[in-house]
C-alpha cells in the first residue's frame, strides 16, 4: 500500500509526499488523468496513510524524506481489505442502497445529488471509527451532475475534522469552476508503451501477444484502457472491422455498414451487462464509438506509414494491407477519412439516428 508502488505517476506522488511532509494536507483534492492510469490507486494509498496509526518514513523519487503508511497497524490492515469504516468509497452504483425507495428508482447514469448527500455529506459529519480521520473517495466524479456539485460545495471547503476528499476525474473539464476552486488539483500522466505492454503481459499471460501488443500500442497509455481491449477480444473485432473495409472498397459499401453495425451491436450488449444503467441507444452509441475508434486508428496508421515506412503502428501486425492502402490512395484522402469519422464521433454525441449516421459515414469512406 506504499505510495511508491504506482508507477510513473512522480509528478501526482511529489505533490501529495511534499503536502504530508509539511502536514499541510488540503482537505480536497481532484485526481484527473486518463483512465487506467492510477489515480484510484494513489487515491486508495493516500487515504491508508491518512487513517494510517503509525506512519512510517520513505524516501520520494528525487532523495526527499516522506510519509507513508506503515502497512503493519490494524488501520492498515483494514484499508488494505478495504474493510476500513472511516474510508467511504462513493459511486454512482450506490444509488441501489439508498434508504429511499424513490432514489433507489431513478437511472444510476449520472452521480446524483441523493448519493451525495445520503453517503458523502452526511456521513462527513460523523465521527470518526477508529479516530484518525475520514476519508472520501468519489469514484467517477466528472459524473456528478450540477446539483450534486453545487450540494456538495461547503464540505470541499470547509469539511469537519479531520476529513480527506478525493475526486477522481476521467475529465476536469466536466466539473464545474467552483468545485475546481474548492480543490488542489493533481493531474496524473499517461503511462508510458513499453510499461503497458509489460504490465499486460504479467496480467493477462495467457493472451497471444501480437493481440497485447496491439491493446498497448492502442491504449494511449492507459493500463485499465489496455486490459479493456484485451478482455473485451477486441483484437478480434479490429480483425473483423479492417476486412470490412478492406471488402468496401472492393464490394461496395452495404456488406461494410452491416458488419460495422452488428460489431456496435455486439460491443454495446457487452456494455450494457457491464452497467446496468445504459439505456439500449447510448449502449449502441458505445458499440460505434468502439468501431470508429478503431476505424480512425487504422486510417492513421496508414497516414503515418505512408510518411515513414519505417514507423510503428498500432495495428503494426496488418503492416502489409496498410502499405497497399498507403500506396493506392493520396494523403489527403487518408486524412480526409479520419476526419470525417471523427465528425461521425461527434454527431453521436448530438444523438443523431446511430443506423443514419453509419450509413452515412461508410457512403463517404468508399
């Protein structure tokens, strides 16, 4: 449970060894990074050595003395098990245990205000268990919606006793200046390649290794992102897609909106089971997101090798048919295609008619 065990994340790690070793701990903080990249696990560490009852000195990145938690006391022993009462874990699944039947009834999609008040608010007022301090982790915190933001304003700023918050945020942007402001912000990194593949490879040693190779290089960094790929087969579907295209251009584009449509239909059922508060569009709406992703990843690889044939791609296993494609068409119709399935992307996200908008964007590409 030591800080020192999430890797490549210094600059997150200097920030919170450098406010411990003064005792000058904010009471807020938002973690905000890709996901995938540790903030939950550093969230997890910094509230052990908070609750922590006899903190031990370590050494930071650069030399520097530092706190951490011991790891040995019954407070350590508790958070490791994450049995610890005075550490609150908040989700927006929480809304399923909620006292009230009426909340217990509304859609789970966002963070809402009931959740907050019932598990962070009220619960910042008690006492703590075991004495040491409470500590809030708030899962998905981007997620919360404007009420629950604005409810929970006075307890960033001004928390009872010892109390710890921690946001964690996929995107900062989506939380609101004043939650921001209330908060010392600590942005976290993207992880770099090669400690993704050889991370993925420990996790997942059964796996064939062209396919981890190829969920690493298409993470952007992201270890959780990576281990997604690799669970959720989407080697397989990548597979599936780029012979579609590859048939588009030969065929003629129907054969091509089918098979992108059935992949989205596949991917969003996955999805769904995943997270029991999707609605069947935004479902579907994932499914193609996934598909464009994966689409667009190709198109640029091919870009990319078309300037340097000498590059890395991501999809570096299909590196022959990328040539050939590189070769039969100009850059600007390349690039022209990433855009445009990137504007595809966005119409999504204006919950434009999804059966429309693959038509539409295959009508273009081929």
């Amino acid at each position: 449970m030591s800080f020192l065990d999430v890797r490549h994340q210094e600059k997150a790690q200097e920030i919170l060894r450098r406010a411990l070793s003064r005792g000058r701990v904010p009471h807020a903080y938002v973690f905000h990074g890709p996901d995938g990249v540790g903030k939950e696990s550093l969230a997890r560490r910094l509230a052990a050595r908070l609750l922590c009852a006899t903190p031990t000195t370590i050494e930071g990145a650069r030399g520097e003395a530092g706190s951490d938690a011991c790891g040995r006391c019954a407070d350590c022993r508790l958070s490791a098990l994450d049995a610890h009462p005075d550490l609150h874990v908040v989700s927006r699944q929480l809304i399923r245990h909620h006292p009230d039947s009426r909340v217990r009834g509304l859609s789970g999609r966002e963070l809402v205000v009931d959740v907050v008040r019932h598990f962070v608010i009220a619960a910042v007022g008690l006492t703590p268990s075991r004495g040491q301090a409470k500590a809030f982790i708030i899962r998905e915190a981007d997620r919360m919606n404007v009420e629950a933001q604005n409810a929970l304003l006075k307890t960033l700023e001004e928390p009872p006793g010892p109390t710890y918050l921690v946001l964690i945020a996929g995107s900062i942007e989506r939380l609101l200046p004043t939650t921001q402001s209330r908060c010392q912000v600590v942005p976290f990194d993207s992880l770099p390649a090669d400690f993704v593949v050889e991370r993925l490879r420990a996790l997942r040693p059964d796996s064939v290794a062209v396919e981890l190779e190829w969920c690493a290089r298409g993470a952007e960094g992201s270890l959780g992102a990576a281990l997604r790929r690799a669970d959720e087969g989407l080697f397989a579907v990548n597979e599936r897609i780029m012979e579609s295209v590859r048939a588009g251009y030969r065929d003629g584009p129907w054969a091509m909106v089918r098979a992108w449509n059935e992949e989205a239909s596949r991917i969003g059922k996955r999805a769904t089971e995943a997270d029991e508060y999707l609605s069947d569009t935004e479902a579907t709406r994932i499914g193609l997101r996934t598909v464009f992703g994966l689409a667009a990843a190709w198109f640029a690889d091919a870009i990319r090798v078309q300037a340097d044939p000498q590059t890395r791609l991501v999809n570096e296993h299909d590196r022959t048919n990328l040539l050939k494609l590189a070769g039969a068409r100009k850059a600007d119709v390349l690039i022209d295609a990433v855009g445009r399935i990137a504007r595809s992307e966005r119409q999504l996200d204006l919950n434009v008619h999804t059966a429309l908008c693959v038509e539409a964007l295959v009508g273009e590409l081929v």
